[in-house]
C-alpha cells in the first residue's frame, strides 16, 4: 500500500509523521472515513464539505482546495488499485512544539490512507447485534462539539472499552441529560410503526453521512422520518433498531440492555434499507 502524505506517496511502513505532530501530541486534527464501492468513492463531496466544516470549526487553514482535495482522493485510490475500500483522510495541525500552543504548528499534514476494511464479521449483519448503553456520557457541545470529526476520539473509546468490558460489540452513548446521542463511530435509528427515528444532532450525534443518505432513503420507501429527542425506554420498545456508519454501513441491532428488539431478529424495514443502500453505493458516487 502506498500512503499520501503532504502530495508524496510513501510504503505504508515508511509512512512516517513526526512525534511532534500536535495530531498525536493533542489529538488535534480532523478526519474523515469514505468508502468505494465499485469503483466509485460514495458521497465524496459530502465527506470533503465536512472536513472543511471539521476545520472551520478549529480554525484550521487547510492547504488544499475542495476540488484539490477530491482529486488527490481520487488518485490515491487510483494509486492503489482500490475499487472496493475504505479511505482515511487525516489532516492534523502539524509539527508543533511540545506545548500545546497551535500557533506554534506552521502547515498541517494531510495525510490519505487508501486500504481495506471490515468492521464487523459478515455473521453479524445477518444475526444483528446485542449493544448496551453505557456510564461514559457523550462530550457536551459546549465542551467538544460531536459534529466536529476530530482526532480526538477518547470520549467514544472509553465507551468502546465500556462496551467490551461486558462481552458485547457496541455501545449507545447518552448525552449528560440521558437522551439517546449515538453509538461509539455509528449513528442510531429506530423503527417505531410507520416511523424511522433517530437522535436530533443536537442530542450529540454526528452529521452522519449515512444517516442522512438512510433518512432519504426511507422517506422514497414510505418511512415517515423524525428527529425526536429519544430516552433508552424508546430503544427497548422500538419495533427495530440499527447503526449506521460509512464503514459499518448498516448493523441491525436486535438486543440493548438485555431488552430484545422487535422479534430479535432484524426487521423488514431495516432490511429493506440494508438492500436500498446497497444499491445506492454499487451505482453512485465520483469514478475512480
Ligand atoms: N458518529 C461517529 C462518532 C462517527 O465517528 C461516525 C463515523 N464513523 C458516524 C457517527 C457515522 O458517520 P458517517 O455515516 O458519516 O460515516
């Protein structure tokens, strides 16, 4: 694998960043998670329009264009053969000092990551999953937005952790006022009647791509769609229930805190929505 960083391609063990790099110092920096599917990169634009939203947000200069960035997205994956994959689009404040002043940063480093990946075991899709909610609230706003993509990932990998620690594959985060935020690198849906529902952004979440691509996608199939704040009673009396995420796609769940979701199987409405995306990723997107 040949690993972009700064407008040079590097073998992926000599693909270096300094360890003074404030993305690993501080864990300041943004990033972004797209797939390719068929020789297409899926909602390229989209995830290019957050990273800089990611940015603005900390105020980071970006050292390239939105269309600059899209190419050399499109040509990393070209340089690696990928037609079906997962990028990593990282850009950290750069090489600082060893305080935390960014000032100090003077160019960020962008840094692309054109490889594979599987998330979950194929099993798992066709089974759904058993999730918790966990004590790890998410980050308020007022501390550190959830909306901004960030390298600083420590509040979901603490519920990842809290996940593990009780044998099973994912968490549900709730915000400081218990309402449903998200899972740890997915956003949450549930199916209620003729309802899809899922946390307001406000709640915590993240502006999913695949969440709002989901949203559309049921509106077209008959799904009224809501917004609504959502306690962990909602969840366990859901008809169904999934996670969605560039790279998980779309994990039913069918059990959360020992309460069985649905029948415990994943339900038609999800599966629909499963076969809906899958369609919309093998036939869309920026060719390759
Ligand atoms: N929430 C969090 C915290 C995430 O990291 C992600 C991305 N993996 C998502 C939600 C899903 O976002 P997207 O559909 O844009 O990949």
């Amino acid at each position: 694998m040949k690993v972009y960083i700064d407008g040079k391609y590097y073998d992926e063990h000599k693909a270096c960043v300094s360890v003074f790099d404030h993305g690993l110092l501080y864990g300041d920096g943004i990033f972004e998670g797209i797939r390719a599917y068929n020789g297409r990169i899926f909602k390229l634009k989209e995830h290019i329009d957050r990273l800089f939203c990611s940015a603005k947000a900390i105020l980071l200069d970006l050292p390239l264009s939105h269309a600059e960035f899209m190419q050399a997205t499109v040509a990393a994956c070209r340089k690696n053969q990928i037609r079906d994959g997962y990028i990593r689009l990282v850009v950290t404040r750069g090489v600082g000092t060893l305080g935390l002043n960014p000032l100090k940063c003077k160019r960020p480093v962008v840094i692309i990551i054109a490889g594979k990946i599987q998330v979950y075991p194929p099993e798992l899709y066709a089974r759904g999953m058993d999730i918790i909610t966990v004590p790890t609230t998410r980050n308020l706003h007022s501390a550190l937005n959830p909306a901004i993509k960030s390298l600083n990932y420590l509040n979901n990998i603490l519920a990842k952790i809290e996940a593990n620690n009780s044998g099973v594959e994912e968490a549900v985060m709730l915000n400081a006022e218990g309402y449903v935020a998200e899972g740890t690198a997915d956003n949450l849906f549930i199916v209620k009647g003729d309802a899809l529902l899922t946390p307001p952004l406000a709640a915590g979440a993240l502006y999913g791509i695949t969440r709002q691509t989901v949203m559309e996608l049921a509106g077209t199939a008959g799904l009224r769609v809501g917004e609504p704040n959502l306690t962990r009673y909602d969840l366990f009396n859901a008809d169904e229930c999934f996670l969605t995420g560039s790279g998980a796609e779309i994990m039913p769940v069918v059990k959360i805190d020992g309460r069985m979701i649905g029948n415990g199987k994943p339900g038609r409405w999800t599966r629909r929505l499963v076969a809906d995306y899958r369609n919309l990723t093998n036939s869309t997107g920026e060719p390759i």
